[in-house]
C-alpha cells in the first residue's frame, strides 16, 4: 500500500492541496489560484502540475501514491461524472477519468460539502461516528451527509442539499435557487441577519442589536454573544432562529437517523450556546427513535474539504 | 458459493419465509405463525425449526446455504441490534448472533421497511436503480432509503422513517407517535380518508364519496377512481393528498437525491393516476438537481419482505 495521498478542495478562487497520510497527518497544505476561465479548461492540468511538483520535490514515486481525492462544487455521483460547477466554468464530464488520466494514479471526486462531511468524520468533530450529517452554516447551508461510514451521494450527486429542503409555506422573499422557503433561508448566517432585521423592525425593546445593525455588524454571533448579556430581543431571535434549525433537523432526522450533527460555517462562531436552543426544538419535532443525538462543532474549518477529498481514496 | 438463501419477513401475527436462489428466483414460499407471548421467545427458535425443516425435506446442506436474512418490524442496526420490536414482544439484542448460532449459518437483519425496499430494488418497482425511496403507503407510512445500493441505516436503525417526518405546523390532531403534523398524517391510507372526510365536511358540492363515505368506503382508490369520473370534490381531495406527498417528497429529496421512489401499501391499488398529482407538486417544491425523478408503483407486495430479507445475506 502506498504511503501517501492527496486531498484536493476546488474552490471559485483558489485551489486547496493537502499531502496526507493514511493516517491523516497533513504532511503540508498549500494552495493554487483557480483559473476559472475558458471553461475551466486549465484547471486540472493546474492540478495535475502542482501534485507532481511536490511528488518531485519530496521524491515521492508514483507507486507510493495511494491516490488523489477532490471536492467539486457542484453535484458529482459515485462515477465520478460532474454535472455542472458554475463556479468553476464546468459542464459535464468525468473528472475521476480526466485527472486520472492527467496523473497516472487513481483518482476519485465527490460534491465539496459532502466530502467535507467526511473529512469532519475522519478527523474532525465527528470522528467516531458513522452515521453523521454536516450541516455548514454560512451564506447558505451547505450539507453533507454520511450513512454508516459512506457519503449519501444522491443519484446526481445532490444528496446532502439540505439547504434546499422546503421548511416553510408562504415564504414571500425567493430562496436563491428560485424555491420559496428554503431551510437555508432561516437556517444559514444570512438567515439569522433576516429574522433579526424583521424582529427588530417589529419590536419596540431596546437592544445592543440595534448598533450592531447600525454598523452592519449583525451576525449569529453578534446576535448569541448579545443573547449571554440578557438582550432580551436577541433572546427572542436566537429562539426563533433555533426552532428553524431544529425543526430542520428533525426532519432530517427521519430521514437518516444520524448519530451526530456537526455544525460549521459562519454560525458556528457562536459556539455551542447554539445547541441549546437547537435541541430543545430538535426534541419537540422528531420521532421518538431519532432522540438519541449528539450535537457538535465542526473543528477542521477550511480544512474539512482537503481532509475529506484524501479520505475519499482510502475507502 | 452457496446455491440457495432464505429470506424471513417477521410481522405480528405470521412469519413469512422464502427459499431463494441467488438470482432471485423464489422457490418455495410458506408462513408459520408469529408466537409473540412470553416475550416471543419462541419466535427465533420456531424460524429456526422452520428452516430447518424446509433443508432436510430438500436435500439441502448447510454449506449450501449462503444465510438467513430477516425483516424485523422494529429499529435494527447495522450489527443485528434490535432496540425493540412492540408488535412482537422484543426488547433490545443482537438478532444476528440470536438466531446465527441457531442455525449455524450466517444470518443479517434488518428493518422491514428498509429490506423491502432491498426487495423492489433487487426484483420489483425498482429494479435497475440504485438509490431509491420506497414508500408505504398504508395505515401509516413506512419508508426505506436504499443509497447506491446499500439501505440507510441509520445510527439507531431509524433511517427511512418518513412517515414520521415533521411536514406541517398546527395540526390539532396527534400522530400515532405523539407528535403532531408527521407526513403520515396525510400521506397515508388513512391520511386520504381524513383528508377526504373533512373536504366533504366542508363542501356543499354533490359527490359519488359520499355514498362511499357512508358505506365505510372512502379510500385511496374511491377518491381516484371518482377523480376518473369528472367528480369535483374528489379532484379537490386529490390535489390536496398529492400536494402534500410532492412536498414530503421534494424534502426527501433534498436529503438523499433517489432516482425514484417507489409507491407501495393500499393508495398504491390506486394505480399511475396518483403520480400525476404527486408530481406537478413535487415539481413546484423540489430543488432543481432532484428534479431528475420517476415515480413508480411497487410491485412485490406482501412479498417484498421476504425478497429483500433474502438480498441482504447477499450483499
């Protein structure tokens, strides 16, 4: 067995390259600009490039390499087909065969959140669980989901779009997909921001909110760290805001019946004062068989895609 | 290899058990009754006895026998632990190991629900594909998750329950579960004749249903079968039934992205009639990467048990 592989998280801007183990030690992480243009026609033989710079300059030997892994973001199934990845200008191929065929070694793809998901398994805030479900918290929600040990990829790749799962009826404002009443409309960073502005347009409380809005300084954060001084509208929005998510979840919950959910992004600056109130929702919604479930922060940061992308070809 | 399984669909009141080739041929299928007193303790020593029996009266070595698979109606996880079993007196136990020594051979469980989507896939409805969602559409509504082609456990066996998934707010009327608004409350056989009972409550229109409605009549297959016949108020109920099951679906779908799902139970009597309604719903809720689906009927019936049980000692 080889001694090394690598884990590759393509991103719009750049692209993250880790050198693992296979024990999962980063041996070195280093990144390279994403040239999106053209179609992204440059963008794996970039890849290929900079994988075998760094096997030359370590003298690390073909045969060595156990194989290269990479998060895509957009929807890839099990094959190794890309469906489309607007961000990076691709249509569809397969990149499993693509790369392969520029490196000579094995090479194996997934959906950037879904291998998140799996790298927070390996060596993240789920280590030690099988049955998890990543739930990324920013501007919207990205989301990864594992089934005994196993990515839910999803026939085309979309398995783990839970951002766009319908939560809410009679959502006047679009979700970005077009969709009225996305999970991730009330559940991302962006989300917290909107149910704050409208509970601070319709509350006559005082609050420490209302400077943080002043200075377009409204966040989870902001809005949990005004939560621990008493703020009583930011009490409210942190309720509101966690019945969403925990409803959510729950829903997710009948589905999978994970062990574990690990929460990142943005959001999770906030810390694990989240969990309270995601949970006491979280118990009200799901099915008596789901109850046993453990909430976590995600640890691995931007790293989670270059830890999971090497995980993806020691499976 | 071995040139034969069985496959075991354990309910509350038979035991269901198929002899198998590899292939999925069946050939032999018999009942026995299911003995739930005392704990049913009897029940895994009767299965036994019963397989047993059917190897000697053919000939058939142990080492001919590839295993035993069994449907449980209860949580099973990856390993054999049963976590309970109401309907038939269980508590919490490793069934693989249970009923393996007994029968010397290897055994592997799972939840009924779950296996008999293993069934659809390997030989029924969903015959081809790989990630699937079949619904039972019954009493309640039982569900299994198959992701490129392994069933969705879950951390506690729980995976696939979505009829008990959280669908709408405010309903006054609680689930079997104790929660109120699950997807089965509307979803389901009974779900349509709830539905059904309060449209004709509230409508003034005349309707063939009314008839059925004081016959004890009212069904899935009543209200389609009045849908083919121009009657108003059924239209009006088959909108309504179909919107919630494209919207339950839609969210399904955001988790686990199936190729199809699979309609089974006693609304599936109503024929291809119901995808229309579930679709132009599903259409209107679903992400844009999930919208990729083909719904279809279950065909194995009260067999889809015994199939799926007799997959998963092949897997």
């Amino acid at each position: 067995m080889g001694k090394y592989c690598f884990g590759v998280d393509l991103g719009g801007t750049t692209v993250k390259i880790g050198l693992f183990s296979p024990k999962g030690e980063v041996l070195e992480k280093w990144e390279i600009p994403t040239r999106t243009e053209n179609g992204g026609t440059n963008i794996l033989p970039d890849i290929a490039d900079a994988v075998q710079a760094k096997m030359k300059e370590r003298g690390i030997a073909r045969e060595e390499v156990i194989g290269v892994g990479i998060g895509v973001p957009g929807p890839v199934d099990d094959a190794g087909m890309v469906y489309r990845a607007v961000n990076v200008g691709w249509g569809v191929f397969n990149i499993n065969e693509t790369l392969g065929g520029l490196l000579g070694v094995p090479v194996k793809a997934g959906n950037d959140a879904n291998v998140a998901a799996l790298g927070e398994m390996w060596c993240g805030g789920a280590k030690g669980y099988k049955d998890i479900v990543l739930a990324t918290l920013g501007t919207g929600i990205g989301g990864g989901i594992i089934s005994n040990g196993k990515i839910v990829t999803g026939s085309r790749g979309a398995g783990g779009e839970i951002g766009h799962m319908h939560l809410v009826d009679d959502e006047p404002d679009a979700c970005g997909c077009g969709n009225h009443g996305c999970f991730e409309q009330y559940g991302s960073a962006s989300g917290i921001v909107r149910l704050a502005k409208r509970r601070l347009a319709v509350s006559k409380e005082d609050s420490v909110l209302r400077s943080a809005q002043e200075q377009d300084a409204l966040s989870a954060k902001a809005v949990f760290d005004a939560v621990k001084e008493g703020d009583k509208v930011a009490c409210e929005i942190a309720e509101e805001f966690g019945a969403y998510l925990g409803k959510g979840f729950a829903v997710i919950a009948a589905v999978v019946n994970p062990e574990v959910f690990v929460i990142g992004g943005g959001v999770s600056k906030a810390g694990e004062i989240l969990f309270d109130y995601i949970a006491k929702n979280y118990e009200k919604y799901a099915f008596h068989a789901c109850q046993n479930v453990t909430f976590k922060l995600a640890t691995l940061g931007n790293d989670a895609g270059i830890y999971g992308a090497a995980k993806l070809v020691l499976e």
